[in-house]
C-alpha cells in the first residue's frame, strides 16, 4: 500500500490548495493543523470542506510542538513525505510577538525532522519564504545569495529551519528541500495579507493603509503556480537543495493598488502612512534553477490573478458574512 503524504498546516491557505491538488491526483493525504486563532479558525475549517469527501484523507488537530502527539502519528501511519507549511506567518506581527514565531516555527520545526530521521522518511519539503533574503542589494534574489541579514524575526526564524534542515541532511542523509515562497496570494488568502485587506477596505470605501510612497515592490505569486511548484518538488530526489518560488515580475505598491481599484470599479482612499520596521523595499527571485530542475513556470499575471481572488472574495464573503464580517475592520 502506498506511503501517506503528511501535510502540516494543510488548513490554512496554501496547505489547502495543495491537498486539492493532491487528492484530485488520488494521493494519500494527511492534514496536521492546530486551527489556532491567528485568523478565524472558521475560516480553515471552510478550507478543507471538501477534503472530507475523499475517503483517501484524514485530519488530525494537533501541535506541531507535542512531540508526543507527532511521535504517535508516524506510529499510525507510513509517511513518504512530509510537506512541512504549519508556522506563524507575517512579518509585522512576529515583531510585536517573536517569542511564538521562534516556539513553533523553529522548535515545531526541529520536532518534525527528529521524527521524519527516526521514521526514515523519503523526502521533507520545508515552506520557507522571501523573508530570508530581507534587503538583498542584488535582484534577482537567487538562492546563491547570502542570506545573513533577515529584517524580522519570521525571517529569522524561516532561515533558522532552512539551517536545521541543511544540519539533519547532513547528519542523517534525509533528503531535504527548501521551497523559498514570494509573496503568495490567490483565493483563500489569509484576512491580513495586503491583496485581501486592500480589496475588503476598497469594497467598503474605507481608507487603506498605504506605506511609503509606493515604490515599494513585491513578486506576487499566484497559489497555483506555487501548488505547481511543491508538486514538482514532491517528485523530485534531491540530497538538499533550496529552490525559489516566485512569479520574478516585482509589481509596486502604487501599480498593486491601483489595478485592484480599476477591477473593483472604485478609486481607493489612500491613508499615507511611514514605511513600518521590518518591511523590505523589493523581493523578487530568481527562478532559474526552479525552471532548470523542475520545470516550474509561473502562468498566472497580477491582473488575472487579481481578478481570480476578487470573483472568490465576492461569492465568499456573501455566502458566509458572518464567518468574515469580524475581520472587516
């Protein structure tokens, strides 16, 4: 019988999409999530509505830190690979509270690869993100670059479990991949990441918080195109390798805004705000090696993309108010 694929954080917006894309490829799919409160976690559970249909699926609440409670789960079941997305996410509110950021994303981190070692897992795929590079004077970003100076602690902490990882390879030989995500979005997209705030705030005529003045820029990634990535990672067998996801098409600020206006048919209110610590001026990668080794192409612009994540928002804001109403502000 076929090994299961493990999923952390699968509830969430990413791990989501990818366990769609796994069971309509009739894999084996099992979700860890602890539906913290981070966001609403209605809001997961609405995620994965559909996962329950397959019979080829299981979820299973938990922490990614309760060593027990992962030890007991690779006692259950035979895992081939484990597609590690559960952390704290954000880059502003790891500042506010870095003690967290550092207890699950580096402590849940390490748990997981002591078990995957022990239970001779094929292959462990870690999220890490854009964050790591903080502000690289080079552009591109390429997974050759250094990446000494993260500006936030979830950047830290994201460069940390790529070390971990590097360090568990080494001494255990577990094949490892680091997938560094840019700046996802798309569909299911969390309630406080920019694209989804700016469309609630622009839909309500409410001002929206606009940092700087504009210039500043990120290579926004649609969620499938990522999906596609993880996936072609997933059948690849590598010792240890970091790969970049992203679109490598920058879009600023001002450009960002204004195109969600024109699709929403209303002019946003601009509310000019400092640059706030811990943000970086660009991201952009480098996809070369990603082109080169899986084959990865990003299909999807902004604009399409953009309207993609509209029409969702649209439906599903109106069919359930009350699960989002509480973050309209």
């Amino acid at each position: 019988m076929s090994a299961y694929i493990l999923v952390t954080g699968g509830a969430g917006f990413i791990g989501s999409h990818l366990i769609d894309r796994l069971l309509s490829n009739n894999r084996k799919v099992i979700c860890v999530d602890n539906l913290n409160d981070f966001y609403n976690p209605g809001i997961k559970k609405l995620n994965q509505e559909q996962h329950f249909n397959y019979k080829r699926f299981e979820f299973h609440q938990g922490d990614i830190r309760d060593a027990d409670f992962i030890n007991k789960l690779f006692q259950q079941y035979e895992f081939g690979t484990i597609v590690h997305l559960a952390a704290m996410a954000g880059v502003r509110p790891s500042i506010e509270n870095p003690m967290i950021y550092t207890d699950i994303n580096v402590t849940g981190t390490q748990i997981l690869l002591e078990t995957a070692v022990k239970y001779q897992v094929k292959h462990f795929l870690f999220a890490s993100s854009s964050s790591v590079y903080g502000n690289n004077e080079k552009t591109p970003f390429s997974e050759e670059d250094r990446v000494d100076f993260p500006l936030s602690p979830y950047g830290a902490t994201k460069k940390m479990g790529e070390l971990l990882c590097y360090t568990y390879h080494h001494l255990y030989q577990l094949p490892v991949s680091c997938l560094r995500f840019f700046t996802v979005y798309g569909p299911r997209q969390r309630p406080e990441m920019a694209i989804h705030k700016f469309v609630r705030m622009i839909l309500n005529k409410e001002p929206i918080p606009f940092f700087g003045d504009g210039d500043t820029a990120r290579d926004y990634t649609f969620v499938s195109d990522i999906v596609n990535g993880i996936i072609a990672t997933m059948d690849q067998t590598n010792d240890f390798i970091i790969y970049n996801l992203g679109n490598s098409d920058p879009i600023k600020l001002s450009e960002l805004v204004q195109t969600i206006g024109e699709i929403c048919g209303k002019t946003p209110i601009l509310d000019q705000q400092d640059m706030p610590a811990g943000d970086v001026i660009q991201t952009y990668a480098n996809i070369e090696r990603a082109r080169k080794r899986l084959g990865y192409e990003p299909i999807t612009d902004i604009k399409t993309g953009l309207r993609e994540f509209i029409k969702w928002y649209l439906e599903i804001s109106q069919k359930h108010k009350k699960l989002y109403e509480i973050q309209t502000t």
